[in-house]
C-alpha cells in the first residue's frame, strides 16, 4: 500500500504535515492505542514519522490503511467543528440564557414579563385543569366496597 512501509513487525508511516496538522494526527492515533503500540518522530515542519507496532498478530498493510482512514476521518471531523464552531457557541449560550431568566436583560425581557402578567393561568376554558376525582368521581358502590374492605 502506497504510504504505508512494512519494516519487520511495524508499519512506518510518513505523513505530510501540511496536509494533516499534528492534532489530527493525535486524534488518529489516539483511536489505535489498543491496537498497537504507537511511535511519533519526525519534524512538525516537514514530515511526521507514524510507526505502528500491532499488540496483537495483525496485517500491517492492513492497520496503516487503516490509520490513513482514520486520519481523514479526523481532519474532516476538525474542520466540521471549525466551520460549526460560531453556531455550537450560539445554541450553548441561548441554552444557558433560557435556563437563567436573570441573564436577559432589557426590552426583550420586558415584553415577555409583560405578556405574562397579562395571562391568567387559571383560566380554563376548554375544561381540562379539573382534578380526576371531580371530572369522575367515585362511585357510592365503590366507596361502600372500600369500607366494608
């Protein structure tokens, strides 16, 4: 496999800085830890070494194509939460201020204390706020039957 060096029971990889930042590389690699025994060396400038030692009996080819995969996988998940970064900022801070109430200031905040005030919570026009014993109601047949029990 093109990129991936089989050198007795490691698989050596040598990966373009300029191409997968070094986080993307740790994310990458983090995911092998139980699969092999990991090895980083090179210069962050111009080339990171990768050396892939398996823990168990495992194709080399096979687990470098694999950390490749996985490379790919993170640098794409990195510059997904780059570009989503101001939205996740935005829905974590409306989350928050609806929880707190005491946070929102001003007019905003005005109009809706004001429409609160307006309402009036125990009017029950469609009849369903009643407790189910009114609504129901037991029966003389069934409180006879619970005192005789």
């Amino acid at each position: 496999m093109e990129g991936v060096n089989v050198e007795g029971d490691s698989a050596i990889l040598r990966i373009n800085p300029k191409v997968y930042a070094l986080e993307t590389i740790y994310s990458a690699a983090y995911v092998f830890l139980d699969r092999a025994y990991i090895f980083l060396d090179g210069d962050p400038e111009k080339e990171i070494v990768v050396r892939l030692k398996a823990k168990t009996n495992e194709d080399m080819n096979r687990l470098g194509g694999e950390f490749f995969n996985e490379l790919i996988n993170y640098a794409d998940y990195q510059k997904r939460a780059e570009q989503t970064k101001k939205i996740r900022e935005m829905l974590l801070e409306r989350a928050l201020i609806t929880n707190d109430p005491s946070v929102i200031q001003g007019e905003q905040f005005d109009d809706v204390e004001e429409g609160l005030e307006e309402e009036d919570f125990m009017d029950d026009p469609e009849g369903i706020a009643i407790p189910w014993e009114e609504k129901y109601g037991k029966t003389k047949k069934e409180d006879e039957n619970k005192t005789k029990q």
